[in-house]
C-alpha cells in the first residue's frame, strides 16, 4: 500500500496483473481491494481459467479489476 499524492492510498495485487484499487482512507482502500479480487476471481471464474500466476504467465494479460477511484 502507498499513499498518492492527493492523501489517499494505492493498492496493488502483484500476483494478480492489473489488480490495482484505491481509497480516501487505508481502511477504504482495503476493502476496495478486496472487492477488486473478488471481481477479478470472478472473471477467471466465467472465463474458465482454472489458475492465477504472477509475472509473465498472468491470468487475464493485464485485464485486472480495478475499483475505488481518485480525490478529484
């Protein structure tokens, strides 16, 4: 987790390519990410794909959830 610089945090999933979410609060932030992977299980889900590895071999190339959104 890092703070952007508006205040808020910044999540990545590293395992998971495109994984990425934010919040106003750290507390925020965590549950956005938390939806952010379950959203991206589910596609792997309906999309059949039966694992989810990092690096090169990622799941859905780059087509990861993201949720949450920036102070404007």
């Amino acid at each position: 987790m890092e703070q952007n610089e508006d205040g808020g945090y910044i999540v990545m999933v590293p395992s998971l390519s495109g994984c990425v979410s934010e919040g106003f609060t750290r507390d925020e932030a965590l549950a956005h990410i938390e939806e952010a992977i379950a959203g991206y299980v589910e596609v792997a889900r309906e999309t059949r794909q039966t694992s989810i590895t990092s690096g090169r071999g990622s799941l859905l190339s780059g087509e990861g959830r993201h949720t949450g959104f920036r102070a404007a």
